[in-house]
C-alpha cells in the first residue's frame, strides 16, 4: 500500500498538485513508520518525498528537516559512498541555495559529486543533475567562469545520450545563457536562450512554464542591449502564455507587464507604458506588502510619465504615492528618497507652486548633502533650484 501511495503522490507531484502529492506521501510515510525500523531505508525514502513537497510549496525549514533526517537514516543504514546518498545530498544543497546559503549548498553538491567519481558504473543521467546543481551555485556565488565550466560538463552528457529529453537540453541552454547574461556577454546568451527556445518550441505538449521564462529572459537581453522592439516582441510572447496558461501565477504576470512597460517607455510610447504599468498595479496593489520596494518604483516610473506629458497633478499623485512606500522602508538619508523628493520639487515647480517646490528640495539637499561629494553637480543643481525659488519669492539674501 505505501509503495502504491508512493506512485501516487509522484503522478500528482507531476501534474504539480502539491496538495494531493502530499497527501499521498503523508499516506505512504505513515504506514512505513507503522512496520518498519525507524532507521528502515523506505522511511528515508519517504522523508525525502514529504521534503521535496515542502520545498515546491515554499516551506524550506521543513524541506530540509525532512532532508535532514532522510539523510540521517541512511547515513545508518547504507555505505558511505551508496548512489542514494547522491540525492539526498544534492537535495540538500539546493534546500541551501534557496535560502541563499551557497557555501553550504556547494558543500553538499560537492558530496553527491564525490560518490558519483568514486562510483564503478556511474549514472550518467544522475551525474549531469549534479553538475548542473554545482554550476547553479556557482551562479549565484557570481563566479561564473565555474558555473560555465559545470554547465559545460552537464550539456556534454546530455548531448552524448540519447535518452536525454530536449525539455532537460533546453534548461542546461538557458542556464549557461542565463550566466553569459549576467557576464553582459548578451550576443552570447542570445545564442544559447535561441536554442533553448528551438527545443522547447519543438516540445509537444510544450513546457509553458519554461517558453515563457525563455521568451522573457530574452525580452530582457534585447532590452539591455537597447533593441527595445525586439525585447518588446519577446516580453508579448511571454505575456500571451502567462495570460492562457499560468494566469493563477500572478507575481510572475506583473513582472511581466511591468517589463513591457519598461520597453515601452524606452520608446518614449507612453500610453501603452501607464497602460501596463496600470495592469501591473492590479495585481501588486491587491498585495502591497510584497516587494513594497518595487511597488514604489512602479508608482515612481508612472510618476516621471505623467510629469513628461505635463500632466503635473498625477504626477504628483504617484511620488507622492511612492514616497509613504520609501519613507517607512528607507533610511532618512537614502539616496533614492533624494531622487524622489526632486522629482516632486521639480513638478510643483513646474505647477508655480513655490512653497512645496521649496519644501521638497530643502528635503533632497539635505540627503544630499549628506551622501554625495560636496563636489557633486547634484548639490549645485539642488541649491541653484533652491535659490531660484527664493529669488522668485524676492528672498533675495537667502536666495
């Protein structure tokens, strides 16, 4: 019965319904821990299913309680060199990596790795997985010359085995783009996230979760590259497959919609830029909370529009807006509160409202006073502002 409820849980595990998934595994644990040994092999098996649930659901401190223990049974029951250690271990580690603990994560890889050399009949399959764990962390850890060079060692077996799925293939392209990207080699990455693409186009039923990453992922190296037309081609395609099929994964939809807001801002577009930024704002609005950062940077950015349009009053509305996100969340000497109480100094100005205007900049002169060189063109634009208000104002000895 447990290994049925085992199989089970892995069928829903792989139509990604957690819940049932768990379920499932909760079923198979229990009876497992009725008729077998504590330190039995299949309860480890078991802690290592309810594991990888936990962490598909965001609970990484029972994710790796549950790898823990795994780990602690078999580290009773078998060799210290047997193939199932492997998983545990890379479990473990990438349990690390999600809570950005990365020198603990590649010590883990790093024993799976070391029982796969030592092994006589090495699995290959197995072997490319941990490669490609390691060079996920040395990604992370920025030293991209080894995340390359594991990445490079996990595409050789993929590409020498027959039985490697394209779905596998494609990931291990758009990982190896993914750390050209963040090395700013983007004709590269380019490269490598196209032919991530071509096997993932190829997938029937196709992957929507990864075609949409790759279509965004690519949207954004054309955007840094400055070709705002094609990033915004690529952003769509995202957007459509976000929209038909992933609709419920809604944070990943307002990045999205912000990013082609972005795009269209670029292109100085600036109804369809406050159109998605406006999309984006529906569903970050419904959870404030989360990233309020970003939320302000949306509010900042729709702000800046509306003051180019001359349109002065939203404008202010938005800065406004987002300057009760920085005040509550950011030091008093920020630099980027001074950027926002100068963009609403600079807009009241613009509406001959002298007092705010004087206000608002009195405000961004003091942080940046306090945070730039006193040589820094920034305080004598701030100050010639100041007194320019003052002079207007016939405050002739302060101006």
């Amino acid at each position: 019965f447990a290994h049925i409820y085992d199989n089970l849980g892995s069928v829903y595990d792989s139509m990604n319904d957690k819940l049932k998934a768990q379920i499932y595994y909760q079923k198979a644990f229990d009876i497992r821990r009725k008729v077998l040994d504590e330190n039995h092999p299949d309860m480890a098996h078991s802690y290592n299913n309810l594991g990888t649930i936990y962490k598909s659901m965001g609970d990484k401190s029972k994710a790796l309680t549950h790898y823990e223990k795994a780990l602690e049974i078999q580290q009773k029951s078998l060799t210290t060199n047997h193939p199932s250690l492997v998983n545990t271990y890379n479990n473990i580690g990438l349990i690390y990596h999600s809570m950005e603990d990365e020198t603990k994560a590649l010590s883990y890889c790093q024993k799976a790795l070391d029982i796969q050399l030592k092994s006589s009949s090495i699995n290959n399959s197995s072997l490319a997985i941990t490669y490609s764990n390691i060079g996920l962390i040395y990604n992370s850890m920025k030293d991209y010359s080894n995340a390359l060079s594991f990445y490079e060692k996990t595409l050789s077996i993929q590409q020498s085995s027959k039985s490697t799925k394209d779905q596998s293939k494609a990931r291990t392209f758009y990982s190896i783009g993914l750390t050209y990207y963040r090395m700013k080699n983007y004709s590269k990455a380019i490269s490598l996230f196209e032919q991530a693409l071509t096997l993932q186009e190829k997938l029937s039923p196709p992957n929507h979760y990864d075609l949409s990453n790759t279509y965004n992922i690519i949207g954004l190296t054309y955007y840094d590259m400055k070709n705002y037309h094609n990033a915004l081609s690529f952003y769509k395609k995202a957007c459509t497959i976000r929209e038909k099929y992933l609709s419920n994964e809604i944070s990943t939809l307002a990045m999205i919609y912000n990013n082609i807001a972005v795009a269209y801002n670029a292109i100085d577009d600036h109804s369809n830029a406050l159109s998605f930024y406006a999309k984006t704002l529906s569903i970050r609005e419904k959870n404030p909370k989360e990233d309020e950062l970003s939320l302000a940077n949306i509010y900042k950015s729709m702000g800046l529009i509306y003051h180019s349009m001359q349109n002065y009053s939203k404008a202010i509305n938005y800065y406004q807006k987002a300057i009760l996100i920085e005040e509550k969340i950011l030091s008093s000497d920020d630099s980027s509160l001074g950027t926002t109480y100068n963009n609403i100094a600079v807009t009241y100005d613009c509406m001959e409202d002298k007092q705010n205007a004087l206000i608002y900049h009195r405000k961004a002169l003091v942080i940046r006073e306090k945070t730039l060189s006193p040589t820094d063109p920034a305080i004598a634009s701030t100050c010639k502002s100041i007194a320019s208000i003052y002079h207007s104002m016939k405050n002739y000895s302060d101006a």
